[in-house]
C-alpha cells in the first residue's frame, strides 16, 4: 500500500483530510518485526485542510466510519495514530484534560 487519502467535508464548514499509508516497518527492532508476521501497520494522519469552526459530531462520525470501514476492509491491520499537543482545542467540554487524551477519547 502506498497512501491513500479520503477527504470530509463537514456541515460546519470544516474540511478535513483522512491519509493511511504504511508505517516503514524497518525503524522497528527485528524482534518485533517477526512478531508482527503479515500484520500490516498503517500510519493515520487527520487533517483540517480548512475552517475553524467547532467539529460537530456528524463530522467526527463521518471520520470514524472511513477508518472503520478500511479496517474492515483491512483486517490483519494495526493502525498508528499520533494525537499531536502543538493544537490547541478550542471550546472543548473537559479542559481537565490535555488535548493529546481529548482527542484520543473521541475516537
């Protein structure tokens, strides 16, 4: 696999991009390595290409069922997920938390 990338566009006016490409297994120890056998590793990466405006839920449902559906699709498949702290998440419910978890409780 090489990339592949699904657009959403959001009712809120939001536009994002969902990318899946293959993480590079060779960065892993050797161990690992075989112990991942045919098990492909795929390297999600979320974007908003544009807008500012609050992600609504139908949005975020939206995202969720194009990653599900690839990993139906994609059943010996682990996916990678980075959830990065350099982006502040306006207006979001429980600011007990970082965004790194906020984010990561959504999905």
């Amino acid at each position: 696999m090489t990339k592949i990338t699904f657009p959403i566009r959001g009712k809120e006016g939001n536009k994002y991009l969902i990318s899946l490409e293959s993480f590079e297994r060779s960065v892993l120890p050797d161990e690992i390595i075989k112990v991942l056998n045919y098990i492909d590793i795929i390297d999600i990466t979320l974007e908003r290409i544009s807008g500012e405006n609050i992600c609504s839920w139908n949005t975020l449902s939206e995202i969720s069922n194009v990653i599900a559906g690839f990993l139906n699709d994609n059943e010996n498949t682990i996916l990678y997920f980075y959830c990065d702290d350099t982006h502040e998440i306006k207006n979001r419910r429980n600011k007990n938390i970082n965004c790194q978890k906020y984010r990561s409780l959504l999905f």
